[in-house]
C-alpha cells in the first residue's frame, strides 16, 4: 500500500512529452506575437517618417514656388531654410534606412531562432550532417520550408549567404523554393 502511494505521488511530478511540446508551441506562438507585436510598432513609425517628409517635401515645394517673387534677402532667408529642410530630409532618411535595417535584422535574428526551436523540437528533421563538394568540406542538407529566406536559413546555420550561395551554384538568392535541398557548410 505504501509503495503505490509512493509511485503515485512520483508520477504526479511527472511531465508528459506531450505537455512540454505543447508549452514549448505555446512559447513558439508568444515569442511570434511578440515579434508581429515589435513590427507593427516600427511600421508604426516608418509611416509617421513617410507622413512627416512628405509634409517637409510639400514645405519645400511651396517655398521654391515662392522664390521667385521674394526680394534679395528673402531669398537668402529662403534658401538657408531649404538647405535646414534638406538636411532634415537626409536625416529623417537616414533614420528610416537604420531603423529598416534594424527591424530585418531583429526580425531575422528572432525567426533563426525560432526556426532553431522549432527544430530542435521536431528533432531536426529535415537536416543531415553531409559531405558534399569535395571531400574536406562538411556540412548539412537543409530542406527548404515553405516562407523561409535564405538569410534566415544562413542565421539559423550560423553561417554567410554567400557561403550557402557559393557551395550550392546559387546565383540569384530569392530563387530559392521550398523543398529545395541545399547544403549549409560548416
């Protein structure tokens, strides 16, 4: 009688596989909300950037259509505030171009790592460790899933595009299909 207590009270701690992988999908879901989340925020302020050169473009336009009806010194006052302007311009640009970049790169870094849950979890399958192309490089097939970028799939690997691209005779990146098979090198 104490035995099966026993056992019963040490199968109540236990976890199943199925109850893990289910928390496991439930964080892959959160983590891809959060994502989605952080995307729309920064979309958010690209468009406020776009709203906010085309109202300078429009201050712009209107004050070069007025040049020509302004005295000398208007002039010089006009200009210097173009030249502000333009110089607004380039900096909102380039603000725009920096957080562009940031959002691909933390979009790319979260679905490498996604992606390495997620086959971590499956078991990796879909990945060999292979040999390929001549007989010291080693390295894995990788199937192509459906959605999946080649930048994703070389941050998943930790390694270049361009070294996907040279080993597998690639020679435009965005022709990739899924279930093409490519081999990662190490």
């Amino acid at each position: 009688m104490a035995v099966a207590a026993g056992v019963l009270a040490g199968v109540q701690g236990c976890e199943t596989l199925g109850g893990w992988r289910e928390r496991e999908q439930m964080q892959q879901r959160e983590d891809l909300l959060i994502v989605q989340n952080d995307f729309r925020k920064l979309e958010g302020r690209l468009e406020g950037f776009d709203l906010e050169l085309a109202r300078l473009e429009k201050a712009v336009e209107a004050m070069r259509d007025g040049q020509t009806r302004e005295t000398g010194a208007q002039l010089q006052r006009l200009q210097t505030r173009l030249d502000e302007l333009d110089a607004r311009i380039a900096r909102v640009d380039a603000a725009r171009e920096k957080d562009k970049k940031e959002l691909v790169d933390r979009l790319s870094a979260q679905i490498a790592e996604i992606m390495a849950k997620s086959a971590a979890s499956r078991g990796s399958s879909g990945v060999r460790r292979s040999e390929r192309r001549s007989a010291s490089t080693t390295g894995y097939e990788h199937e192509v899933q459906s959605g999946q970028s080649l930048s994703a799939i070389a941050a998943a690997y930790g390694v270049s595009v361009q070294a996907i691209l040279d080993h597998n005779d690639i020679k435009d990146p965005h022709m990739i299909r899924a279930g093409q098979k490519l081999f990662i090198p190490e």
